[in-house]
C-alpha cells in the first residue's frame, strides 16, 4: 500500500523480467530407450548432448532442461509420456519420435496446446499434409520423399520387374506408397508383413524366390532390417536378386551386417561423408564422444536441438514470444548437418536426396558414401494438401 | 498354383513349427505338472541366445558356443526354480503372472545391463550360411534344414523319455494328477526342479536355434511366447504329444496364410483391400483356430489322461 502505484508496478515489471530471463528452456524428447530399438533412441540422445555441448548447454543465455522419455516402441505409452510433458512438465517443445504410429497417435496432445512439436524422424503424410499445423516442424524428411528417390535410380537402372517387402504400419504404407509414385517399371510382388510381431521372412522369401523379380526393394528400420539381409543372404538369394533399401541399413546395424551389406545401395536426405562444415564437425565430435558413425536418426536429433536454439535465440530467450520463435523457424536459419535448406509451407524440409552405398573407411569400419544426387530441392508430395501459407 | 513355391513354404511352416514345439514343450510341462504359469519362459529363450552368443565368441565355434549353452540354461533355470519360483507354487494363477511378468523385466534390464542394449549376432559357420539344393530345383537355407533335423531328434528323445523311462513315467503322472504323485511318496519338489531345468534348457535350444536366423535381442522372447502359449492351449496343457502337433499346426498356418492369403483374397476383392486385409486376417488365423478347438474341444486336442 505504502509502495504507490509506481512503485508496485516497477517491483512487478522487476519479478516478472526477473523470470523471463532465468526460464529455462524445457524439451521434451520422446524416442525408443528400452528393448529392440532401444540403441536408436539411444543414439538420438548422444546426438542430443552433443548438440547441447557444441552449443555450450545454454539457447539465447538461458539454461536448457532436457526430459528424454521413452515410448517403449508403442502408440499408447508414446501418447500418454507425451501428454506427461505437456502437462506436468509444461514443456515448451516436444521433439524426438522415431515411429510414424507413435508421432500420429501422439500429435493432438502437443498441437494447439501451446508447445511447439518437431518430429526428428518421422514423417507421416498427414502431418505434411491435411494436418500440417503452424506448431509443428520436422527437421528430417517426409516418409515418401526417400523411396520417391527409390524409384528413380530403380528407372535409371533399367529395373522392369520389382518385388517390394515392407512393415505394415503407417511409415511402411507411405514408404510403399512413396517407390510406387515414381517407378515406372511393374511392381510384380508385394508383402506387407506384422509389425513389429513379424521377424521371421521365410514365406516371404520363397516367394520372392519363385517370382523371379529384377530386383527387390525394402524398408525395414531397426532391427528388423539387420534379420532382413541375414536372411536374405541365408536364402541365397544375395548375389541373385539385387536388393535394394531405404532406412534399413545404418550405423546401428552396419557393423554387425558386415559383409552382408557391402556394396548395398540406398537413398537418403544424408549420409556420414556429406560434405559440408558442420557435418564434418559433428561426424567427428559425435565419433570422438561415442566410438561409433551417427546414424541418420542421431544427425536429425542433432538438427532439431539446432533449430530449437535458433528460435530461442532469435527471441532472445522470451519464451512466451511464439509469433518470434515460429517466425525464426521457418527461416531454417541455423548450421544443419545437411547444409543449408529451405522449409516448405508445411514446415517440412525441401532438401537433397542422395544415392548412398556401404563402404568401408580407411580403419575397415563399414559405412556409408554418397554416390550421387538423385533429387534437388526436393519438396514433398503431400505440401500441397496443406492449407497453410507464410 | 505354384508347387514347388508350396513345397517350400510347406518346410518354412514345419521350421517355424518345429521351433515353436521346443519353446512349448517346456512350458508345457511346467503348466501341466507344477500348475505354474510362466510368462518368463520367453526370458529362458532369450537367456538361450544370449549365452550360445558368448560362448560361441569365446569358443569361436558354434557347435561348441551351442552345446555349452545347454547346460548352462539348463543350470540357470534349476537356479531361478530355487530362488524365485518355488514360492509361487501355493499361490493363485494372478500372482504367478504377476511374478513371473517381474521376472521378465527384470531379466531384460539384467541383459541391457551385462549385455548392453545393442544385441549380438551369432556368425554361422560358412557351410551352414548359405543355402542348400533339395529335390525338384528348391533352394532351401542349410541352417533352416539343422532346426528342423535338431527339432525332429529333440521331440524324439522327449518321447523315449516321457513313455520310456522312470523319470518320464513321474511327469506322465504328475501331470495326471499332482497330489496322487506327492501322496505316493515321491519326491515333488525335485521333480519340478528337474522338470524345470528340462523346460529352460529346452527354452534355451529354441533360442539359440533361432538366434543365427533373427539376431539377439532384449525382449526377443516375448513375441514368440504369445505363440507359444496358443500352441500348449490347442495343444493340450500338459501334452508333449500335444505341443509337437498343434505347434506344426499353428507353423504351418502361420506360414501358408502369410504366403497365400494376399492371392486368394486378390481373387474376390481389388488389389488395395487385399493389401491392406491380407497382413490383418494372416495375422489372425492362429487365434481363429485356437477359438475354434477350444470351442469344440475345451482342453485341447491331446489333454493328458485324467487331467
């Protein structure tokens, strides 16, 4: 009372600059930590502590608080750690999410409920698309983009008849979809096996067998990709039957694959030996804390701890700013291991696909190279469904 | 129709069968005689693939890596029956599945703990890699071929034991009737102890069968367990005889509808509902089939005798 007007509110103004500058900046991350597909969750949060050491663990000066949770591989623990975050732990993005079915069953917690969302891997067609939403973006690619790039190099190479394998989920579908949309040659075979139950692919062998495909095409991530070639080679089929892959070879699987994948080809947005500054300095640094090449899902992890910095940043730390930090976004304005991009209308990235193929480096270790560029500046085919425009 | 494609996927039914067999013939033997559910015989088959995994590195040999793991399950079982199990016999059904799903996770953190979270690979010696030309021009994985000739061998070692020998006798009769068995005198407690370290190393060979094929993994076994009880279910809980029939059944289903059903239902319906119904109805069929013997034969095809 004694204080006067102005005097109350210049304590006020006080307390409250007072908490706009200390807030901490809060991310939510939600991936794979336990069973099977446990190493690539825990490889995308090496990749996240590595983006927060290179960036001294500090976003536009304020401290930054990590909550990693895990979806345990399934759609409902995913939904239910992410409406954790959002209301217990009031997070102000909620990012990771390995798994198309995981990330759909997850996204209406997150979107219009304040945080930002940013997808480090998958890239269901929806969210793309119809549901594109000005709170979520994805720092890695549209499900279809890659196998889109698929099915050129399959034309370029002549392929007539093609057998395709894939998981039947949401990302599988799309993958499928994806390879469809561009090969123009005959699709003589497809299987869209249980997922994840299904590790087994002896019926699914024979049959690619008895179909005399040119080729085989598949998208198997994790480890149902490693039992893939094993069983592929086992059947003898490898040397028979070209195979061909998108997301089923990595870091994770190529040093126990060996042999089995020397020489195989795939499409990616990336790969370790892209040539650009950042890239470099996070393939080494990311080598250097863990022992191992990055896989993909790690340089994504990377990117999506990069972005959310620029927004902070560009804010100044004001994290009740949203216009700001969306805004800033969008710009893509910050060092990605894939070089400099662009966002499409959808907030999608229109980036590089690449030819890639298993090598070995100059210690023996296998991985992958670049062979070449298969798309520039490729946007994704669900862009135009989205309403949105900025 | 193809023939040859039918032969072929007629063995890779028998393969899978065979494998399930040696899962539930052990799970079998513990629900029938000690009346114990055990959600963590999936955890004894991933024990299976993780030890051959070792000893194979050691030995650098899998035939070698294999044979000790044997024992070794068989040992760890015998261990965990002592400690964990024995308490459980008393108890109601609900808390068997409660500890034993314990017992599950424990063993995966117990894994990720010694093993770390990315599994292990067992490298096939390399006549065993590549594949083998059977009759009519089929082209079939040597390493296939073995589980089906070790699983043939190990249902027919069961058989003389079960139906030939004093200890098999005790089984047949425990799992007839349980309390007839302890009122003769007999000793009970290390019966299901036997009976016990039997299933795990039975477990235990599943595991390291299918180990070179799929890879070692945490929570490898908790797929194929689901299967595996439908199998001791269609089966007859307590049957071995049971088990080997409706686990060639449930194979050989599982594998012909993965392999047909896209095609027949392309006859009836368009393409894209046969795509997207096929995965959906193949994964299905087993469980068809168990509603279907429970509905007409309630305690499976082969119960044992007075149960």
């Amino acid at each position: 009372m004694k204080l006067g007007i102005l005097g109350t509110l210049s304590l006020a103004a006080m307390l409250i600059s007072q908490v706009a500058l200390a807030e901490t900046v809060k991310i939510g991350f939600v991936t794979t930590l336990t069973g099977g597909a446990g190493a690539i969750g825990n490889d995308m949060r090496d990749a996240v502590e590595l983006a927060l050491d290179h960036l001294g663990r500090k976003m536009g000066g304020s401290d930054v608080k990590m909550f990693y949770e895990d979806d345990t591989f399934k759609p409902a623990v995913g939904k239910q750690k992410t409406e954790k975050l959002v209301k217990k732990d009031k997070v102000h993005f909620v990012t990771g999410y390995i798994w198309s079915h995981v990330l759909l069953a997850s996204r209406n917690s997150v979107v219009g409920k304040g945080p930002f969302m940013i997808t480090s891997n998958a890239g269901p067609g929806p969210v793309a698309g119809k549901l594109c939403h000005e709170d979520f973006f994805s720092t890695s690619w549209q499900n279809d983009q890659t196998t889109m790039a698929m099915g050129e190099v399959l034309n370029q190479l002549g392929i007539k008849n093609l057998y395709i394998m894939a998981p039947n989920y949401a990302a599988g579908k799309s993958m499928v979809k994806g390879v469809s949309r561009t090969f123009k040659g005959k699709i003589i075979g497809k299987d869209m096996t249980k997922f994840p139950a299904q590790l087994d692919f002896s019926a699914e062998l024979a049959k690619i067998r008895a179909a005399k495909p040119d080729a085989v095409f598949v998208f198997y991530p994790g480890k149902h990709g490693m039992q893939f070639f094993k069983q592929y080679s086992q059947a003898g089929l490898k040397g028979e039957i070209p195979l061909y892959s998108a997301f089923t070879v990595d870091s994770l699987s190529l040093p126990r694959l060996k042999d089995l994948a020397y020489g195989s080809l795939m499409t990616q947005f990336w790969a370790p030996d892209l040539d650009n500054a950042v890239n470099k300095r996070f393939v080494a640094d990311y080598r250097k804390k863990t022992g191992r090449y990055p896989t993909f899902y790690a340089a994504q992890s990377y990117d999506t701890i990069m972005l959310i910095n620029s927004a902070v940043t560009a804010v100044g730390g004001d994290l009740s700013n949203k216009d700001g930090m969306r805004n800033a976004m969008r710009k893509a304005n910050f060092p990605s291991i894939r070089g400099p991009f662009k966002y499409g209308n959808n907030h999608f990235p229109i980036q590089n696909f690449y030819l890639r193929k298993v090598v070995k480096d100059a210690d023996g270790n296998f991985t992958t190279s670049i062979v070449k560029t298969v798309y520039t500046n490729h946007q994704d085919p669900y862009a135009k469904d989205c309403k949105m425009s900025w | 129709m193809n023939w040859i494609l039918l032969l072929e996927q007629t063995l890779n039914g028998f393969q899978f069968g065979i494998l399930l067999f040696l899962l539930a013939a052990g799970l079998t033997l513990i629900f029938g005689i000690m009346d114990l559910i055990n959600l963590a015989h999936g955890s004894l088959y991933m024990m299976g693939a993780y030890f051959a995994a070792t000893f194979t590195q050691w030995t650098d040999s899998f035939l070698l890596g294999a044979l000790l793991a044997l024992p070794a399950c068989m040992l760890f079982g015998v261990i965990l029956e002592r400690i964990a199990l024995r308490t459980l016999y008393t108890r109601s059904h609900l808390d068997q599945v409660l500890a034993t799903f314990g017992l599950i996770l424990f063993f995966n953190e117990f894994v990720r703990l010694i093993w770390g979270p990315i599994g292990l690979d067992i490298p096939l010696p390399g006549l065993l890699s590549g594949s083998v030309e059977l009759f009519f021009g089929i082209r079939y994985p040597a390493f296939r071929l073995v589980i089906i000739a070790v699983g043939i061998l190990v249902a027919f070692l069961l058989y003389l034991l079960v139906s030939k020998t004093r200890i098999g006798m005790l089984i047949r009769a425990g799992a007839s009737n349980r309390q007839m068995v302890s009122a003769l005198g007999i000793n009970i407690n290390l019966l299901y102890t036997i009976v016990f370290g039997l299933g795990a190393a039975l477990a235990g060979l599943a595991g390291l069968m299918a180990a070179p094929i799929m890879t070692v993994e945490i929570g490898m076994g908790e797929e194929i367990l689901i299967v595996t009880f439908v199998v001791i279910v269609i089966g007859g809980v307590g049957s071995i005889k049971g088990a080997f029939v409706a686990a060639l059944i449930v194979g050989f289903i599982d594998t012909v509808g993965r392999s047909f059903l896209p095609d027949i239902l392309g006859l009836f319906f368009s393409n894209d509902v046969a795509d997207t119904a096929a995965p959906a109805i193949s994964s299905m069929l087993i469980y068809i089939l168990m509603a279907l013997i429970l509905a007409i034969k309630p305690q499976g095809l082969f119960p044992p005798k007075g149960a």
